[in-house]
C-alpha cells in the first residue's frame, strides 16, 4: 500500500519544485509554439526544459506517494544534485535562447525566455533551501565539491557537443582526437557518477578514490592537448570572423569550443588537485605531519607543562592528542576526538 504525504507539497521545498514543473512546462511550450529550428542550440534548449519538467514532476509524485524512501540511493543527495544541475543548465538556456531566436516581434519566444529566467531563479532557491538549510543528514557524493566538479565536467562536455558540427572536424584527425577526448571524459565522468550514486564503489577490488585521482590526472592532461590542438587546427586557416556571419556561424561554434575547452581543463584540474588532497594528504601519515609542525607552533613551555600533566604510560599519545586538537586540521582534530 502506497502512503501519501501532502507535507511534501506544501513545504517551501515542495511549492518550489512545483512551480519549476509548471515554469518548464511553460517554457518549451512557448518555444515550441514560437517555431521550431534546426539549430542545436535550440534542440539543446528544448531538452533542457523537457529534461527539467520531468526530473521535477517525478521528484513531486516520487516524495508525495513515499515512494522516495524505497529508492537504492541517497535520495536527498540526488534531488539536491538535480536542484543543482537544473538552475545551471536553465541559466545557460536563458542566455543562449534570447540570444538567438528572439527578436522584437517575437512575443512567444520573449516570453519563453522571461519565464526561463525566473524558473532559474526558482531552482536556485531550492538550492539555497536546501544547501544551506539541511535537514541534518550526512551530505552524499553529489552535493559535495568533487560531486559538483563531476557534474559540472559532464555539463560542459555537454556544451561541447551541443557547438561541434561534424563537417568541423571530419578528415582532420587532430580536431578527431580532441572529439575523443571530449567524448572519453565524459563517459567516465558518467560512469563514476553513476556508480557512486548507486553506492557501489565499495564492491569494486581496488581502491575507488585512486582510481578517481588517476582518471583526473589523465583526463586534466588530454584536455592539455585539446586545449592546444583544438585552436591550432580550426583556426589555422580563418583566424578571424567571415563578415557575412549570422548568428549560427560555424566560427563562433568553434570559439564556444575552445573557451568550454579551456574551463573544462580548468575544472579537471581542479578537481584532480582536490582529490588528492582528499585522498593523500588526510591519510595517517598527517598525524606525524601534523604533530611535528604543532611542535614548532606551540610554546616549549606549554608542552612541558602537558607533558608533566600526563605522566604514566600514555603521556605521549596524550600530549600529541592535545598538539592536534590545538594546531592540527580539521579532519585530524575530528578524528582525534573519536
């Protein structure tokens, strides 16, 4: 028997996500209406209000008939991680859509684009809801930093694709290599969200933040060589805007792809910098770190008097306990106290 929970519609929460499945559905309605293109911008447009009218309705319906809490995942991690992922992707649409295919006399496509912005401004006050006023679990892999970097990843991989044309790089085998390497990324990038979503990383043989940090360090060093071989080979020959370019100029795509380039290198580095801090840098050898620096920040004076106040067997484990607790990082002053 399938219970309901009227609560789950009637919190702040609730309302907003209600409101975004309306707005969404307003939106490709509107843009559906206005005209349709074959620009894949807009195809890019329409997916992502559809994208987000779905996910939001099933999140409504999955939490009002509690059927949430049956799911073989971190639910609250998921709806926080989508909350997440839709203000950012209805904030490019936003810009993308007007940008494109309004004009002056477009009052459809002008109204898509205002409601899009507020639906925008919706999802990220779920955000603010429920990020900075948790409910009080642990936070999963999604809502935490390396979870947004990889979401992120995948987000830009695809803008990418959305700015490739294949008549860009057929029968040029460097812009190729730079497709597979936008391609490889972003399946990987998939497959480590999937997997740490259904929580089974702890059934893999081998240790699964290593091998996060290893696939980091190789996807960071090829988008080093699209970031270089991409430009160098799509503008070798066209260094500058054609005069007679409209709006879906095949250049601009391909500045669209090299900046995207450019920050995705930017995120893997920064997401490879991270996890090694994470994974290398809080192992037990920082204890003996962390110890012998206290020893350099702490008076002489106070550790003698510590040390005289634990006198007996455990006196240096209690005295590098107390170094911890007062001058060692966060994580080792957690672990200390357990």
């Amino acid at each position: 028997m399938v219970n309901v929970d009227v609560r789950s519609l009637t919190q702040p929460v609730g309302i907003m996500r209600i409101m975004a499945a309306i707005l969404t559905c307003m939106c490709f309605s509107l843009a559906g209406a206005a005209g349709v293109s074959s620009s894949s911008y807009w195809a890019w447009c329409m997916f992502t209000w559809c994208f987000c009218f779905f996910f939001t309705f099933l999140i409504v319906i999955l939490e009002f008939t509690t059927v949430n809490s049956k799911v073989p995942f971190a639910w609250d991690d998921f709806t926080t991680a989508f909350a997440m992922l839709a203000s950012l992707m209805c904030l490019i649409v936003s810009i993308i859509y007007p940008t494109f295919f309004t004009c002056k006399s477009c009052h459809r496509a002008i109204g898509a684009s205002v409601v899009s912005w507020v639906c925008f401004a919706t999802y990220a006050g779920e955000v603010v809801l429920t990020r900075f006023y948790p409910r009080g679990e642990t936070s999963g892999f999604l809502s935490t930093l390396p979870g947004i970097m990889k979401m992120l990843e995948t987000f830009i991989a695809c803008l990418i694709f959305v700015s490739l044309d294949r008549s860009q790089y057929t029968g040029n085998s460097g812009l190729q290599w730079c497709v597979a390497v936008y391609s490889l990324c972003f399946i990987f990038s998939i497959i480590i969200i999937l997997l740490t979503l259904a929580q089974l990383t702890s059934y893999l043989p081998i240790s699964f933040d290593k091998v996060v940090i290893v696939y980091n360090i190789l996807a960071a060093v090829m988008y080093t060589t699209a970031m270089v071989i991409w430009p160098l080979y799509s503008f070798s020959n066209n260094k500058q805007r054609p005069p007679n370019c409209g709006h879906f100029c095949p250049w601009d795509k391909l500045v669209v792809v090299t900046f995207m380039t450019i920050f995705n290198f930017i995120v893997y580095t920064l997401d490879t910098m991270y996890s090694i801090r994470l994974v290398i840098i809080t192992t037990p050898t920082c204890y003996f770190i962390s110890c012998t620096f206290s020893l350099y920040l702490v008076p002489k004076a106070t550790i003698k008097k510590k040390r005289e106040e634990n006198r007996g067997e455990a006196k240096i484990t209690a005295v590098l306990a107390w170094l911890i607790m007062e001058t060692g990082p966060r994580r080792l002053r957690e672990d200390a106290t357990k």
